[in-house]
C-alpha cells in the first residue's frame, strides 16, 4: 500500500488532520499528490516523513525547524537522535550491530550464527531484554531513517518471531487450573513480538496461556474468553493511534469483561494518554510483567 489519505496519516502518526493541513501551508511540511478526480493523497514517503517530523517534534524541537529540514537532513537527525539505544553492555551491543548487518544483508545464516552465539552468553529472558529489544529498537529507527527497506524489516521480525517460537517449544506444557489468559493484539494491530514473548513468559511460569495473536475482533476475543472462562486478557497496543479510538477500545473491554483482570502493553505514548480506573493494569516492562505474574 503507498497511497494514504489525510484520515489515515492522522490514524498513523496521531496528529490531527486540521494540524496536518495547518503544517503544510505553514512551513511545507508535506506535498500531496492529487489523483484525476483531484483528491488529495499522500505516497509511503510522505507518511515516512511526517512520521518522522512527530518523533523529532517529541524531543522538543519546534515545530517550524523541523518541517523545514530535507528529508536527508531528517534521516540524519532521527539516526542521532536514537544512536543512543544502543546498550552499554559491550558484549550485547556487538551482537546487534552483527545482526543488524546479517538482516540487512538478508542473509538468514549469518543472522541465526550470530543469535546462537549470543544465546549461549544469556539466558533467552536476558538476551530478549538486552539484546533483541534494542535490536528491533535499531531497526525501528533504521527504517524511520530511510537505512532500511521495509522488506528487510519484515525479514528481521520474522526470523526473530522463529526465535521465540522455538523458546516457545522447548517448555514443558504443564497444564494449570489456577488461572487461564488470553493474548492478542486487536484489530489492525499486526506486531506480535512483545506479545508472543509474553506467551512465552507465562508458559515458562506454568500458567494457561491462550495466545490469539494478532488481528483479533473484539467480539472473538469475548466469545473465546467466555468458552474457556477466562480469568485474564492481556493485549497490547502496538501502533499509536488515535487517543480516541484506543480509548474506546478500552472502554468495551471494560464493559465486556467485568470478570477477568484485563492488562495493557505496548505503546507508551499513546496508553499514557488513556484513562481507565482500578481494572486496568498496565504493564510497562518486562520486568513488571514478571513480578506480576
């Protein structure tokens, strides 16, 4: 896909449709295209771009600087502004440069050498914390700084979706009657990784854990929580989209599931702007994902 309307940039990037339109005419921002019917669309560079103009405007920048830079001269900042993710861990930050390297060059071998290796320095819960997490950070921002094609991306995300699926399948299934959770992404939400290492966590720690992966309507996930009696419902929220229509998302797990201890994770940003009381917990790291359990 690489034609967007103005609704859709406002759904990706969380910036209103009317402050969109007020950035291009005021420090042009951005330069849509029309189509023959003259409706105005936006290419896969330019939602890049605006993408790109929000993370840098997070940081603090004016507005007005930022829209009036290049593209090039956004690329750089955003790789300057994330060099930092790095880790200080000498040994770990050697790791995902090489697997940096190895995705980029497509080349699943090389990739799968260099994990091995680290995987025999860490334990998975500790190279998933130290090294995949600011790897797939890495990545994240090569992408954003026009360093990474999206096929590569998806070539990265997969083989470490394998990864976790093969921790997956060295754990013993151990059948729990104490409580039973279902994990899923919502609808338009495509990202599992964070949730599959979620599964895997609760597996390891010897509960039921009904992973649902992603795309899930609502109304699915109400009528498989009912069929299995489901004590938890954990999903995460990926993507920043509208504060509104999370909002709303949360509201109907409220109202739907008034029995199950619901938790959230994901996107700091966007579930920082939520409100919900007492029945939502949310889990912001790893680590408090664990003592929670």
């Amino acid at each position: 896909m690489n034609s967007f309307t103005i609704s859709q940039l406002e759904q990706f990037s969380g910036i209103k449709a009317h402050t969109i339109r007020i950035w291009e005419k005021r420090y042009n921002a951005l330069r849509p295209s029309r189509s023959q019917g003259n409706t105005r669309y936006y290419d896969g560079h330019q939602l890049k771009r605006l993408l790109n103009i929000v993370s840098l405007i997070e940081g603090g920048t004016q507005v007005a600087k930022i829209c009036l830079l290049s593209d090039d001269e956004l690329s750089q900042k955003i790789i300057e502004k994330f060099d930092t993710f790095l880790t200080d861990n000498a040994d770990a930050s050697k790791y995902i440069l090489l697997l940096t390297a190895a995705g980029i060059n497509l080349d699943a071998i090389t990739f799968d050498r260099i994990y091995k290796q680290a995987a025999k320095r860490f334990d998975f819960v500790t190279l998933y914390r130290i090294v995949i997490i600011p790897f797939l950070n890495r990545v994240g921002i090569l992408w954003a700084g026009e360093r990474m094609l999206p096929s590569q991306e998806h070539f990265i995300s997969n083989l470490i979706l394998q990864k976790i699926y093969a921790a997956i399948d060295g754990l013993p299934l151990i059948k729990s009657s104490e409580a039973t959770w279902i994990l899923c992404l919502p609808e338009g939400e495509f990202h599992e990784i964070g949730l599959l290492f979620s599964h895997y966590l609760l597996l390891k720690a010897g509960k039921n854990s009904i992973y649902m992966g992603s795309n899930m309507p609502l109304e699915s996930l109400n009528s498989t929580a009912e069929g299995v009696r489901a004590t938890h419902i954990y999903v995460f929220l990926v993507h920043y989209d509208l504060p509104e229509k999370a909002q709303e998302y949360i509201n109907s797990l409220i109202f739907k599931f008034k029995n199950c201890r619901i938790m959230i994770a994901g996107n700091h940003r966007l579930i920082s702007e939520l409100h919900f009381d007492h029945r939502i917990e949310w889990v912001q790291t790893i680590d408090d994902f664990i003592l929670k359990l």
